[in-house]
C-alpha cells in the first residue's frame, strides 16, 4: 500500500470536545493505519506539553503543536517557539487598565498562573489548572506560550490585541495562540521529503482553516464548522459517529 502522511487535529476530530477521549473506532483506524505502513501524527493548537499527553496515550511520537509553532518528531522537541513576549506583555498591561482578567502559560507545562484572581471563575472547564500568584511578575517572563483572557464574542472586537493570534473555544474566554498549523506540517515535508499529494490533514475547528487549501487532501469532520467544510475536499461524519474510520474506509487506507 502506498505510504501516506495523516495529520490529525485532536478536541473534536480525534476526540469528542476537549475531553481527549477518541471513540473506538477512531483508536481501531489509528492502529490500522500504522499497520498499513502509513504515518500518523498530531496537528494541534495545544501546548506541547498537553498535546505530549494525548500522544504518549495513543501512541503517537510525532506532533505538531502550538499551533505550528512546535514540532515533536520521534518523541523529541525538534522546534519550539514562544509567542512574541514584548508584544505579550502590552497585551497584558492594556488588559490590566481595561480591567479585564487574564492569565498565561509561561512554560510548556499544563499550568496557568494569574495575579488576577477574578479569572478563576472563568478558566475553562477540563483545561490546565490556574495557579493565582499575587507576586507573579510577568514582566520579566522572556517566554509564553499562551495568553487567556475573559471577553465575549461581542467584546472581542473592543480590545486591542496587538495583532496577536487569537482562537476561540468558549464564549466567555479568549486564547492568544498561533494558527499556523501547515508551518510545522511544512517542517515534516522537507524533513522526511514527503510530497504534497501524499499528506491528508483532518479537522474540526477555524484554526485548521490553515492546513485546508495547501494543496495536501483535507478531510472536514461531519461536525466541522461550516467555513471549514467549505474549504474540505471530503466532509466525513461526525467524530462521535465514525468519522475518522469512515473516512479511511472511504478512501481505502484500511
């Protein structure tokens, strides 16, 4: 069998919402896959550190995380790059005058710190814990990974973030994270010489609009969001209903 590259988001394409949790048949298409010779690798806007988990627990060793901006191969941290810290920190302190709570993970760890103890309540269910530091002085963090902080959608467009990366996952909070996922699938390219026509990318969400349309086969989950499934060459069906084994079958990779 001709050997292809998949590329899979995790929080509703491998598993149901944000719980991690891959349906059966999800876990039986992965380990056919690879026994069919084909490589399988994570491509998600988690920390390195959360995505790690997901992977040691379903024997992935090569992942694209933070967006694209970190890449795991083998097992190993190959590349790793923080969000631009001056221009975090600017954030941060608008943030502060604005009144509006926020916190940071300034490590690839699955931690978030805070000084504001207001955005304890809003911290996103099945998410890192929050440590409230009073004492925390984000001014001299020279890395962070990830930026949160309490708006609505309607809200959103008030706030001057500087041009930062930003993804939703829940009304009440906003992530500063990257969303250049095809940079870390562009590493593995040049670094196994893989060409295009052989990758296939999976996804649910708006931050895997950007591995759709790079000339790789992009398969949409049946419970994608509609701008997503516009830009698929295939829409499977939902995550909770077979969706990555259905597509696989489909396409006669198992």
């Amino acid at each position: 069998m001709h050997k292809k590259y998949f590329f899979f988001d995790i929080d509703g394409t491998l598993s149901t919402g944000l719980t991690t949790m891959m349906p059966e048949s999800a876990v039986k298409a992965l380990a056919q896959l690879r026994a069919n010779g084909h490589f399988t690798a994570i491509a998600t806007g988690r920390l390195q550190a959360s995505a790690a988990a997901v992977a040691a627990r379903y024997g992935f060793t090569d992942i694209v995380a933070d967006g694209g901006w970190s890449v795991t191969h083998n097992g190993e941290i190959v590349e790793m790059e923080s969000l631009p810290a001056a221009d975090c920190i600017a954030l941060i302190e608008r943030l502060e005058q604005a009144g509006i709570p926020w916190a940071v993970s300034p490590e690839n760890e699955k931690l978030c710190v805070t000084t504001d103890k207001n955005y304890l309540p809003y911290a996103p269910e099945n998410y890192f814990p929050v440590l409230w530091d009073p004492h925390f002085d984000y001014h001299r963090l020279e890395h962070l990974y990830k930026v949160y902080y309490v708006c609505t959608p309607d809200e959103e467009k008030n706030i001057d973030a500087g041009g930062l990366p930003l993804v939703r996952y829940n009304p009440h909070v906003i992530f500063v994270e990257p969303k250049e996922k095809q940079r870390g699938i562009r590493y593995f390219q040049q670094l196994l010489s893989i060409p295009d026509e052989d990758i296939v990318v999976f996804g649910d969400g708006m931050n895997d609009i950007c591995m759709f349309g790079q000339g790789w086969l992009s398969i949409a989950m049946g419970n994608a969001r509609a701008a997503l499934k516009e830009k698929a060459d295939y829409i499977t069906t939902d995550v909770d209903k077979d969706g990555l084994w259905n597509a696989c079958r489909h396409f006669g990779w198992i």
